[in-house]
C-alpha cells in the first residue's frame, strides 16, 4: 500500500504531516509522490486565504483523478472548519481537523473495514498539546520541530484561533529529546515552529518561556543552528535580543509579523502594538545582530484601508528595510470580525496595493543582498548537482558554490548576489 501526501500552508502543516506519514510508514505503508498513482493520498489543508481553501480543494480533486478508487484523508485547518460539508462534498474516506492525528491511520482503517466515510472533526478550543513526532524531514540538513500549538489573539481578520485552537505548549524535555534525536540523524539545523511561537509556555503556568526551550535546544551536540520561526514583535525586546544574543546558535534571521505600517489601519485589525512598538523591536535585534535579515508579512487592502493608510504602510515598510515581504491581499474569513466590518476594498484595489508591496519588497531584498557581497558567512549545504553545492547562509539566502559539499557547513565569501542567490568562494 503506498501513501501520498499534498501539504499546504505553514510550517506546523508540513512537521504534522511529516508525523503522519511516518505513522503510516510505521504501519507498513510505503512512502509515494503525489504526482502517482496511490493507495491513499492525504491533503493537509490551509484555510488562512480563500485561495488557501481553492488550492486545498483543487488537490482533492486532483488526487481523485490520478487514482479513482485510491483512500483519501482531508485535514488541518480547513478540515476543522468545514468538516461535515467536506465529508459530503469531496468523497473522502476520512476528514480529520487539527485534532486526533495520531489515529490518522486507525480511524482510516477503520472506515475502509466498514465501508463507510468517518468525519473525525473534534472541538480543539481546550484540547490539550498532541504529542505527534517525527526523526527526519524532507532535506538533509534541515528538520522543522513544532513546540506550540494553538493561539489566543483573536486579530480581526484571522480565522486560525478558532480551528487551531487555544494555546498548548509542548513540554521544554519532549522538545529537547526530539531535537536530540533529529541531531543524531544528522539534522544539523532546526526551525522551531508554532501557531503562535511567541506563546510558548503561557498556558505551563512555571516560567517556562521560548529562551528556556531555545537553551535547551542550543545544548544539544550535533546541533549547529536554531532558527526562529514567526514571532510577535511584542517579544523582541532589548531583554530578550541580548538573551538571544548569548547563543551563537541561533540564526540572525527574524520574521517579524507586521501585517501594516499604519497604526490605523493595525488598530482596526486588533493588532496588539503599534509602528512605534515594533520599531523599537526591529532596533533591538540590530542592535545585538547589526546584519541580521528581517523579514515579515504584510496584507493589503484591509477593510477601511484608505490610500493615505496604504501610503503609510509603504512609507513604514520602507524604513524598516526588510530582506523579504510576504505580500498578501486581504481575504474575508466568514465568522472573524473583519469579515462584516464597513468599507470593504475593492478586490482590485487590494491587488494594486499589494503589487506596490512586493515591488517594494523586491527592492529591499536586493538592497540587502548586495549590502553582503564581499562578507564572509557560514553556509550550510543542502544539495549538490553537476559539481556546485546550494546551501544557505544564516540569515537564510541562498548561496551556491563550487564543489560537491552536500551536509557540510562551510566558510564562504559572498562574491556575487544576483536572482535571490548568492555566488559565493569556498575559504575555510
């Protein structure tokens, strides 16, 4: 029997479904390409966009087509927003939400025996952290490890507090044994990853924070980078750059969630801080990582965006000097406050808007990257194809260079930046 998998969306979709495959493997399923002919294809699911929810169901059917009589398991989060509809709509043998993936096997099993379509869909508002793992990821050098799951901000135009749920926390030692674990298979990078990874440790109620977790990690032999994945910029405060600062581990790539440069515009979206807050995050990790990539997430067109407020947020992102921008049109989430709010931005007004954010975005990006030419970095090297090696610096940029060095960490002088790359000369 062989098993395929289409994951969409973040970071914690792609380490759950990582762990769902090898809980296939455990039971005798063969890994296979969603571009085959399989037993069973399962498609993790994004709802954060209406595209999100369109490119979820187009790989349904797209898995429909390529085997006809093949098992398929939807889930994630548009699963655990549209359960039931989906279990009628799509031929699914299984929906399952953002819950009970340890059982992803079990129930589908379960449902071929009896011949029937299960709809797995559990409430996830006070559902505790599940202890799902995995021990290798898709590359050689790089493994995802998710330590938080759930969020509790309730922005106005989000929908992912009410299909992931509340905030659950992964305990410090199951982290560390996992991150040990993926060390000794050769792992040599881990980006720590959650719904809201600025949360770790609230609901413990003993301390805990995310420094404690990354300390942990930063012990482990054989790991030689930690990289952070999207954080609130509420946490990035002088205290905590300068904590950062004493782990060498840590990689000096920052994404700090924006969303909009105007503070108009970021009230209404019940952001919990200000261009002037996040501002002074963005100065304190400098001031600790004077070169360090920052790079974040900006939507257009936000209910009641004016283009005064569009301006603004042009003029802030521009100062902040980003190395990269998500760029995103607003998208209505049926059941989150922004979806009834007034002044609704024409469709093509948001995608204008947005295209002047990525050609901004894009300027940055090559500002930044020709500002390193000439620097020497450590690149850590993750494939090797016809005598050159590809790999990325610490601030995640992309580097090649002569020689095969695949799963090695190099000392590399950037001598050229051109296409998102770096050239760069092997030194040490």
């Amino acid at each position: 029997m062989k098993v395929a998998f289409h994951t969409l969306g973040c970071k914690v979709n792609q380490y759950d479904s990582q762990a769902m495959l090898e809980l296939f493997e455990r039971a005798g399923y063969e890994a296979g390409s969603f571009d085959e002919p399989c037993d069973v294809y399962v498609i993790n699911t994004c709802t954060v966009t209406g595209t999100g929810d369109k490119k979820s169901l187009q790989a349904v059917r797209r898995a429909q087509r390529l085997n006809p009589a093949a098992q398929i398991v939807v889930c994630g989060c548009l699963a655990q927003r549209d359960g039931e509809k989906l279990l009628h709509e799509t031929g699914a043998r299984l929906i399952l939400g953002t819950a009970r993936r340890q059982e992803v096997v079990t129930l589908l099993e379960e449902a071929v025996r009896a011949d029937t379509a299960i709809c797995a869909v559990t409430d996830v508002r006070h559902a505790s952290f599940e202890p799902l793992l995995i021990t290798r990821h898709e590359g050689r050098t790089r493994a995802t490890l998710k330590i938080q799951e759930g969020c509790d901000r309730f922005c106005a135009y989000c929908i992912i507090p009410y299909v992931r749920g509340g905030i659950r926390t992964r305990p410090v030692a199951d982290v560390q044994a996992e991150a040990a674990r993926l060390a000794e298979a050769g792992y040599r990078e881990i980006v720590l990853t959650g719904i809201h990874l600025t949360s770790y440790g609230r609901d413990l109620k003993d301390g805990t924070a995310l420094l404690d977790v990354i300390a942990a990690i930063h012990g482990i032999e054989g790991v030689e980078r930690i990289r952070l994945g999207s954080l609130e910029p509420v946490i990035a405060t002088a205290e905590f750059a300068q904590a950062l600062g004493q782990l060498p581990k840590v990689c000096p790539q920052f994404h700090l969630a924006l969303q909009s440069g105007c503070d108009t515009v970021l009230k209404r979206m019940r952001r919990r801080y200000d261009t002037a807050a996040f501002r002074q995050s963005a100065q304190a990790l400098r001031a600790v990582f004077p070169d360090c990539a920052l790079t974040t997430d900006v939507m257009s067109g936000f209910p009641g965006e004016t283009d005064g407020e569009h301006r603004q947020s042009l003029a802030f992102c521009e100062e902040m000097a980003f190395s990269r921008m998500h760029v995103f049109p607003y998208s209505e989430r049926e059941g989150t406050p922004a979806a009834t709010m007034a002044g609704a931005v024409p469709r093509h007004v948001r995608e204008d808007r947005a295209r002047e954010l990525i050609a901004l975005g894009r300027r940055m990006a090559e500002a930044y990257g020709q500002s390193q030419v000439g620097t020497v970095r450590r690149v850590l090297f993750e494939t090797c194809q016809d005598g050159r090696s590809a790999g990325y610096t610490p601030e995640y940029m992309r580097c090649e260079a002569e020689g095969a060095l695949c799963g090695e960490s190099r000392e590399v002088l950037l001598t050229k930046f051109e296409k998102d790359c770096f050239t760069g000369k092997i030194i040490l």
